[in-house]
C-alpha cells in the first residue's frame, strides 16, 4: 500500500486554501495547509513531496522567497507559484519551479506537479 503523497499548499486566503485542499484531497493527495510563509518554512523540515505556494502571502515573506527556500533545503522537491495578481519571471523562480496564473484548475496544479516529478525521474 502506497502512501499518500503529501504536498505542502500555502495560501493567505481561507477559502482558497480550503478549496484547493479539499480538491487535492479528492485526487488521492494528503494536502497540508499553511496560511504564511513562515509557518511553511517550518513544516519544510517535515516529509513533504510537494510545494505550491501563492505569491502574495500579506505580512512577512513572499512565495517566491519560501520557494526558493524550499528548493536549497530540498534539491528535486517539485514546486508549483500560482497567483493572480504576479507574474513572475522564470529568474525569480527556483529552477524547475512552475508558474500557474489564478485563476486555476486543479488539474493545472497536478499537471505542473507531475511534470516536475517525471522530469527529476529521468
């Protein structure tokens, strides 16, 4: 029996945050919520298989600054950065992260997940 993979989703607002979890719960993933970035840098150090993480998280850091966090602590850990109001560009991004535009679907996130981990596999 195969684990659930368990993908870390930081998001400032409630109702996206819940939503998303709620939707990558029904597709068999094991959805962690953090509403800031701070909070998400220290669930980093726990077993996590996958971060999507929103830009614009109000006070303290920034997604793109948790991101990169999260890829020199956990080299290969596929990263998905949505918003809707920031577009960054592919320098502000860890490599190998991939941008997703708000407003989203969650197979856009899975896909963008999948492809960064079929790409470490090769």
């Amino acid at each position: 029996m195969s684990t659930k993979p368990r993908i870390l989703v930081v998001e400032d607002q409630p109702l996206l945050l819940l939503d998303l979890i709620d939707q990558l719960a029904e597709l068999e993933f094991n959805a962690v919520p953090a509403s800031n970035a701070r909070t998400a840098a220290h669930m980093l150090d726990s077993k996590i298989d996958a971060l999507v993480t929103d830009i614009e998280l109000g006070t303290g850091p920034n997604g793109l600054t948790l991101a990169r966090l999260a890829a020199s602590r956990c080299p290969g850990l596929p990263i998905v950065v949505v918003s809707g109001g920031v577009t960054p560009r592919p320098s502000e991004l860890p490599q190998g992260a991939v941008f997703v535009p708000k407003p989203y679907r969650v197979e856009d996130i899975v896909s963008a997940l999948e492809q960064q981990t079929i790409a470490h596999a090769a």
